[in-house]
C-alpha cells in the first residue's frame, strides 16, 4: 500500500516544489507554478477567443482572393426621339420640332399657312415632352383629323368629321324614322337594308352636300359600282378605301378593305383630346395633310 501510495502522490506533486495539488487544479497552491501541459492547455481550456480563432473561415483559394462582384445595370436609358414637320404637297418642307410647343395656323403662330380658308388662325398645336410628340386640336371651325393606322377600329361618335383621301363628311346618327329611303340618300343597287346613320358631305363655308346613309352590317367606301358609299370624283380615293362596322348599335370606321388592305391616301377621323403621334403618323389640319418623321 505504501508504494501505490507514494505514486499517487509522486504523481500529484508540483514538479518545482513538490507540493501536493489535485487532480483538476490548474496550478500550484504554493509556489504558483502551472501544472497543466501545453496542449491541455489548448484543447481543454482555451479562452472562448481563442476556441473561434480555431473555427474561423478558410483562408481564401489562391487566384480568387481580390475578386469582387460587380453588378451591371440591365436597363439603359434611351435618348429622347427627334421629329419633323413635313407639309404633304408642298415640295415636302421639313420643319424640326425643336420647341416644347409648336403652334399650326394661319395667324402669328409658329408654323403659318395663309392660303388656307379651312385653317383657324390657331388651329392645333404640337406638344413635345419627354421625347413624345402630342397632338391637340385647339376649338377650330374645322378640326383636326388624324390618320388610322393600319388596322386601328375607331369608334364614330356623333357629329365627328371623317376625311376619305380628300373627301371630307361627317358621320351622324339619325333616328330610324328619317332612314326610309329620303330624296337626299345615295342608295345604290336597289333595295338595302338601311341602318339610321348617314355621312354628310361637307362643303365650303359650312354648306353640307348629300347624305349617304350606312348598311347596317358593313358600308364599303371606295371606287366601284360594288362599294356602298360611291366616291368616284376624287382620284385619290381607293377602290376598297375604308368601311364601316355595325355591332351592337356602334359603328366602327376601318381604314382598308375588309381583308386588311390599307387604302392608298389614308382615312382621317376627327380628334376630341390630345392624341399621341409616331413617326410615321399623319394628320390633316384645313386642306393640308402633314407627316411626322424622326
């Protein structure tokens, strides 16, 4: 028993002063020296500092240390749209829509045309804003159409003005009572079903011509003996130029034949609010009919 006794106290000594110590003291009672080895110390009680160092990342992969991720924009901002004037007719003079305002008429207004009786002296303005091109017809006697896209519908609303090439009426609706075959209505090819709408022609100074009244399904416009509203006097007219829908108690007016061909000088309808224009769009304003190019 002695010796298994002097081992275990040879075995609890502080190795500098011989002091006995337990077996979970850490150092020393009585000279202070440590009595744990090296890499106790580091695997049973390093600080919480030292236990992250160990946990910390990896350092990182040679070649990729100094990448950083750059975030490319996708969206790029387009530069504002230029336009140009062109005056249909008139050798086509260009004018640069330059300003935020472009005032047409036969007054002192930017774009002056005296020779025209239909022209108001301010007659509609050009707006530019934010690379768009605006059109706005400004209370004229006459108005201000512009011209259908290709297979755009348009709704006709009372009283509005509709130019055929250079044919210029105004559609209007009638009450079925006045659409039984009156002495004024263009019907051509004997007996048709008549629906109680008409265009009106109209003339100089506010004289009106005849009244051609709708089918009801689909009016053809055009050149021909086969087409419902006959407009041979203008040159410029199309044989199939532009016909006219009735759904549902609305009549909607296309540019073209039924089968989705444009017509040649194009079909105007009257604007009631500011409108939009693309390059490639027209508009008449009196007489004159003006392009917009980019």
């Amino acid at each position: 028993m002695a010796i298994d006794s002097v081992r275990e106290h040879k075995a609890n000594s502080c190795p500098k002063c011989g002091a006995s110590f337990r077996a979970n003291d850490i150092f020393c009672g009585d000279c202070g020296h440590g009595l744990r080895k090296a890499s106790d110390e580091d695997q049973d009680w390093a600080p919480e500092s030292k236990r992250r160092d160990h946990c910390a990342e990896p350092p990182p992969t040679p070649g990729h240390a100094d990448e950083v991720t750059r975030v490319v924009p996708l969206h790029v901002e387009s530069q504002p749209t230029t336009f140009r004037l062109v005056v249909v007719g008139a050798g086509r003079e260009a004018i640069d829509l330059t300003k935020d305002v472009t005032v047409l008429g036969s007054g002192d207004v930017d774009v002056v045309i005296k020779t025209d009786a239909y022209l108001d002296r301010r007659h509609c303005l050009l707006s530019y804003r934010k690379g768009r091109l605006y059109l706005v017809d400004q209370e004229s006697a006459n108005g201000t159409l512009r011209r259908l896209r290709r297979g755009e519908r348009c709704r006709l609303r009372n009283g509005m003005r509709v130019c055929f090439a250079g044919h210029l009426m105004r559609f209007e609706r009638r009450a079925p009572a006045e659409s039984t075959n009156p002495t004024s209505t263009e019907l051509l090819g004997g007996e048709r079903d008549v629906a109680p709408a008409c265009f009106v022609e109209v003339l100089m100074r506010g004289r009106h011509g005849d009244l051609r009244f709708l089918e009801s399904g689909v009016s053809s416009i055009g050149r021909g003996s086969d087409q419902v509203l006959q407009l041979n006097a203008d040159p410029a007219i199309s044989r199939a130029h532009a016909h006219v829908l009735l759904e549902e108690d609305e009549f909607f007016l296309i540019d073209g034949s039924a089968d989705g061909h444009a017509s040649s000088a194009g079909t105007f309808v009257e604007i009631d609010e500011e409108v939009e224009l693309k390059v490639g769009d027209a508009f008449r304003a009196g007489k004159r009919e003006f392009l917009i190019e980019g």
